[in-house]
C-alpha cells in the first residue's frame, strides 16, 4: 500500500495572529477570574479541578463523537500521566501565586517559561545548547532580579511560586512535544483530563471549601475562559509560525495589569515593567535565533 503525501504545510499569518490575540485575551480573563474566586474562599486545588471536569465534558465527548474511544489508544500512558502532573503542578503554584503577590508581577515572572523550556528540551530531548540559549538565560535571569530586586524588598513566596509555575509548566510543554512523536494532540489533550482529574481531586477533598451559590457562575466562565484560551492557542499555531505570533503573548502583561487596576486596585510597579521586558527582550532574541538556526 503506497503511502499518502504529506500535507502542505501552509502559512496563515493574519488568522494566527488573531487567534493568538483571542488566547491572550482569554488568558487574562483567566487569570483574574481565579484571583476573584480565590476572593471567595475557592482553593486552588478546587481551582484547577472545576477546570478540568468542565474541560473534560466540553472536549472529550467532541473527540469520541469524531472517531470513537479506539482512537485514544497510546503506547506512552506513563508519559502522559508525568506531563498531567507536571501541568497540575504548573497550574497549583501559578494560582496560589496570585494569593501573595499582584497578578502582574506573577504574569511578568512566568514570561521566564521559554527559558525553562530550553533546558526541558535539553534534559528531555536531547537537544543541543546553543550560545545563544545561554545569552538568553543569562538576559532573562537579569530581568527577574529587576522584578524581585533582593535586598531592596521582601522575597515572599508569590516570587517563588510564579517561577515555579513556569519551571513545572515548562516540563509540562516538553513531554507534550515528546508524547507528538507518538500521539495526536486530540490524544494528547484528552489523556491531559483524564490523569489530571484524579490528581487535583485527591487535594481538593482533603482542603476542600464549601462552595456559595453566588461562585457558580464565575466558576463557568473560568473553566470557559480557560478551554477557550488552550483552543485559541493550538489554533493560532496550527496556522502560523509560533516565531510569529508567540510574542503576542506578552501583551498580557499590560492587560492583567489594566484588569487588576480596576477589579483589585493593584498597582504595577515600575520595577516590574522593566523586568518584564527585559525578559521578553531575551525570549524573543532567543525565539528569533531559533528560526534562523532551524
């Protein structure tokens, strides 16, 4: 039987760029809708299980009506069951990071998530370092000492923690590059629920809140809000290059800021608009490099 042809990788700039536009928006709703259900006693763990089951309602029951459960066989159950770990990880201490410090200061310490990547994808992939890499980490470190400026204010474990989110998120995206060796991302996505569920629900029993009527409602835009974002994404890289519309990203900064002015009346320090592009200058030099060496 002779094989099909492989498909034409076609470029779509102007739809990518504009459904990256609507993942950074969704992303900053997110973000500050956790941050208001937190306000009213929902724990993190709650947080990121109540995102999973909507997810998992919502896309799940699409994949099995488009081919059936036969489709989601995998040789790599383990991996994937690491990389959801990782994910809930990722998600717990992003969260909870918001309960310590602004949600600008938390987005603009997770800007460092492409550096950590490029040390997942040395230690998991066995990809190789590059000066550039290194440049970069080095520019990028620079930036966030400007955001936590030690010795001139208090480190408190927010800092930690959005860095942390960054670190396990990193992981996170590397075993999903990995596990697109040997799944689909339909699969790889639906697996992300299926071991996700069970770790967040252990946790969210043990330190579990009552739940106010009044919450319901945020709860279902946040779980929308954040699918939404996750769609967008994917979307937006399936039709243009990630050099191009990664970037877009970081506009978040300035968005979370804006929200939180008005919903928390957080103010954006200056120090944190300064680092924050200084590591977006590194992540993106970095991104720039990695083309031309491709």
């Amino acid at each position: 039987m002779s094989s099909s042809p492989p498909v034409e990788d076609r470029h779509f700039p102007i739809p990518g760029i504009l459904w990256m536009c609507g993942a950074t928006l969704f992303f900053s709703f997110s973000l500050t809708l956790v941050k208001t259900l937190q306000d009213y006693g929902l724990t993190v763990f709650q947080a990121v299980l109540f995102r999973q089951v909507l997810g998992m309602f919502i896309f799940v029951p699409a994949v099995l009506f488009s081919g059936g459960i036969k489709q989601l066989k995998t040789t790599v159950p383990i991996k994937h069951a690491t990389r959801a770990a990782f994910g809930f990880l990722g998600m717990c201490t992003g969260y909870y990071s918001l309960m310590l410090i602004n949600i600008a200061d938390s987005v603009a310490l997770q800007f460092t998530l492409p550096i950590f990547t490029m040390f997942c994808a040395v230690w998991l992939l066995g990809e190789k370092i590059y000066a550039h890499r290194v440049i970069a980490t080095l520019i990028g470190f620079c930036g966030v000492l400007i955001i936590v400026r030690p010795g001139f204010m208090e480190i408190n474990f927010g800092i930690l923690f959005a860095i942390a989110s960054a670190a396990t998120h990193a992981v996170s995206d590397t075993y999903a590059r990995y596990l697109a060796r040997y799944d689909q991302l339909k699969i790889i996505m639906t697996y992300n629920f299926v071991f996700t569920i069970p770790i967040a629900l252990i946790p969210a029993i043990i330190w579990w809140e009552p739940i106010s009527l009044d919450i319901w409602p945020y709860l279902l835009v946040f779980g929308i809000a954040g699918i939404s974002a996750q769609f967008c994404l994917t979307r937006s890289f399936s039709l243009a290059d990630a050099s191009l519309v990664s970037p877009i990203l970081f506009f978040r900064l300035p968005l979370v800021a804006l929200i939180a002015l008005f919903a928390f009346d957080q103010k954006t320090e200056m120090w944190t608009w300064i680092g924050a592009a200084v590591i977006i200058l590194a992540t993106t030099w970095m991104a720039r490099k990695e083309t031309k060496t491709s």
